[in-house]
C-alpha cells in the first residue's frame, strides 16, 4: 500500500508533543495569579503578598501573617466535573495536608480552583467534594452516616499519607479538609484575558480612560509578571556571585523566594508602565483588533478601533441591556408588531444621528470615535429635550443603548470599516 502523502511539517498539527497544551496550563495558572495579584491594589484586601509556584501554585500571605494555599486545576470543555476520587483532587489534599504538617498554624485556609467544575449531582454522595468539605466544617455535629463517609474519606488520604511517611492522624486531616474551599467561578482558557483586562480599571483608576487594546497589553504583562515569578529566570545571573557569599545556598534560596514573591509595587509599576503613553509609543505597539480575545464582542471590537475608553465602552453595553430590557416590557405590554414599530422608529433616528456625527467627525488617518462618541451624546440629549414625544418611554441612556444595538448590527462604525470575519456578535 502507498504510503500517505503528508504536508510540510509546518502546515500540520503536530498529535504527539503535548507541550502546547502543557504551556497553555502554566499560563493559565499565571494568568489567575495576575487575576489574584490586582487584590493587591486593594487597600481593604487581606492580602499582603502573592508567591508563584512556592509551595503551591499560589502561595497568598495575609496581612495577618497567615497563608492561603491555592491549587488551579484546569479541564476542556466536555470532560467530566471533578470528583472527590479523581486523582489530582485527592493528590491536591494530600499537598495541603503536608503543608500543615510542615507548617503547623501557618494556613488559614486552601482552595481547590478550577476553569472547569465541580460534579454535585448527588448533595450527599461521597464523591461531591463540596458535601466532603462541609462535613468536615461540621464535623462534631454531623449524624452518624455522615461522619462514617467523612471518616472514610479521611482514612484514604491517611493511608497516602502514611506512604510519604508523614506521622500524621485522622483528626489533624479532618481539620485540613474543614479548611478547604473550592472555587469553579474561574475564567474558561479563551477568555482570561479578556476577564482580566475587564477588571483592571476597578482596581487601578488611572486605566479608565486606555481603551480595551492598552487593556488587553496590560493583562498580559501581569501575566508575564506571574510566569517570571513562577520560574527561576530571577537567579540564572547572579548564580556567580553567590558561589563568594559565606552562605552561598542561603543566598540562593532566598533569591529565589524573592523571585516568585509579587508585592503591591510591582503589580503598580506593571500598570502605570503599561499605561503611560510614553512607553506605549516608544516601547511597543499596541494591540492590534486582530489580536485582540477571540471572544470580544462586536461593540469591543468597534469602539476600541476608534480609540474609545474602555470604561465609556463598558457604559454603552450598559445602556444597551436598559434598553434590551425596555424592549422586553414593551413586548409584554403592547405586542411584537406595536413593539417592532417603535424599534424602526427609534432606529431611524438614531442611525439617522449617528451618520451625521460620523461624517462630521471622521479623520482618515487618526481615530476619531471619542468624539464622534462625544457628539453623539450631546446630539442625543438635545433631541430628548427639545422632541421627547418622539422617543415614547425612553430615557436618555436608552438612546445611547440604541447606538450599542446599531453597532452590534454594522449600522454605526466609529472608525474606518474593517473585516470582522469570524468574530463573534
């Protein structure tokens, strides 16, 4: 038999190196610790530090000296939910049990994290890890079956324990597993990003004004931030010099540990560099729209090319469900046909303002959507107020909802047109 004809290795994918998929994990992982490392901001937040890949995936001290363990787990979509059985949950508890072994007082609490879930099909089967947990938060009150199940389970994980000769019992288990949190609210992998970039101006307000490409380059220094601290790239140069130090593996280590500790200043220079014009124009080029998330909707996509804040986009997204909700009372109250009437009325106008505005505004080689945006919402709030039995119920932040539902639909642009093929709506 012939022998298959084959492409040019660079025109195929490869089904036998899984270390794409390998970095993919590991950047996840990081891309949580940016997630968590942004608390740092926070003057009301617990947290004091953040350690990547110390002891634990994240490693999070508190201001009170005590240390939350974080352990990220991640699945693809259509894998089952994880269990109390699986492996790498039972493999993640044992790793808290040890750390409590080895540092007695120090954690106030763990967490299981995952883009994936947690199976709970049965609210008092063994295998719901979430009904596991809660026993042992209760466990001096639990009835009698529940507190076989909880034993049960304790002993498995005392029985792994005793093959890493760890001299440990049964009621110093229950109490790690009292400790334990599980979280399943995390961002799946093709959208971290973008939750990320999302949160960054609630934490840091100098960003309110970068629209969402400086947002999406910021998110992704924070991350390059967590897998520099997650990796021992910190030592390699100065390996030399601690060979003269009296202590040199001392040295050593405490470098290291210095390495993977991310502090309040570091997230704050990450950000203010990220977002200073200077360095953006000098240092590197923005995000493109292609490369932006392939999860970002028409109306990020859109007013990004014309260089609108990311915070005014956030507020036109905003309008846009008051007005989807005013469209659904409408719909209620007075039927499709009476309710598709006032629809084309509102969009007529509206459409009718918003080609004005674009004609008025339009720059061909620099970006003119904040003040296109600008004028739309004077022009808007004028029409309100001198012609306000034209717009029915609506108020002003409904007709700026309307340009949200007309940019979705290509009836408005804030730039130049550009090929949105393949990008959602």
């Amino acid at each position: 038999m012939a022998k298959a004809t084959r492409l040019s290795p660079d025109l195929e994918i490869s089904t036998s190196d899984p270390g794409d998929d390998v970095q993919r994990r590991f950047r996840y992982q990081a891309a949580y610790a940016a997630l968590l490392s942004l608390q740092l901001l926070d003057d009301n937040s617990e947290f004091q530090e953040i350690y990547c890949e110390h002891h634990e995936d994240t490693l999070i001290k508190k201001k009170n000296n005590k240390f939350i363990g974080v352990q990220v787990k991640t699945r693809l979509p259509g894998k089952d939910p994880y269990k109390s059985n699986d492996k790498e949950i039972i493999s993640s508890i044992v790793r808290f049990v040890e750390l409590c072994n080895n540092y007695p007082d120090h954690f106030d609490r763990f967490v299981i994290a995952t883009n994936h879930a947690f199976w709970d099909e049965e609210k008092s089967d063994p295998k719901n890890i979430k009904y596991i947990f809660t026993l042992a938060k209760n466990a001096d009150g639990s009835p009698e079956k529940n507190q076989k199940d909880l034993a049960k389970f304790a002993k498995k994980i005392l029985d792994i324990c005793k093959t890493k000769e760890l001299d440990i019992s049964i009621e110093t288990i229950i109490n790690v597993l009292s400790k334990i949190e599980i979280d399943d609210d995390l961002p799946k992998f093709e959208d971290v990003e973008l939750r990320l970039s999302q949160l960054i101006p609630e934490f840091y307000p100098e960003s309110k004004t970068a629209n969402l490409g400086v947002l999406i380059d910021t998110a992704r220094e924070l991350i390059n931030l967590a897998l520099q601290a997650g990796s021992l790239a910190n030592t390699s140069a100065l390996q030399i010099y601690f060979a003269y130090c009296e202590n040199p593996k001392q040295k050593l280590d405490l470098s290291i540990i210095e390495g993977k500790r991310i502090e309040r200043p570091k997230v704050h220079n990450v950000l203010k560099h990220s977002n200073s014009p200077k360095a953006l124009l000098q240092t590197r080029k923005i995000t493109s729209i292609e490369n932006l998330p392939k999860d970002t909707n028409l109306i990020d996509l859109k007013m990004t090319k014309g260089n609108i804040p990311y915070t005014n986009i956030q507020l036109t997204k905003d309008h846009k469900y008051s007005l989807e909700h005013l469209l659904d009372t409408w719909l209620y109250k007075y039927g499709a046909h009476k309710t598709n009437e006032r629809f084309d009325h509102l969009r007529v106008i509206i459409a009718n303002e918003c080609a004005e505005v674009f004609d008025n505004t339009y720059k061909k080689d620099e970006p003119f959507g904040q003040l296109m945006l600008n004028d739309v919402r004077k022009r808007l709030r004028d029409r309100l107020e001198k012609d306000k039995h034209l717009f029915f119920e609506c108020e002003y932040e409904h007709l700026l909802g309307m340009t949200g539902i007309l940019t979705e639909m290509c009836e408005v642009w804030w730039s130049d047109h550009f090929d949105i093929v393949g990008r959602q709506k």
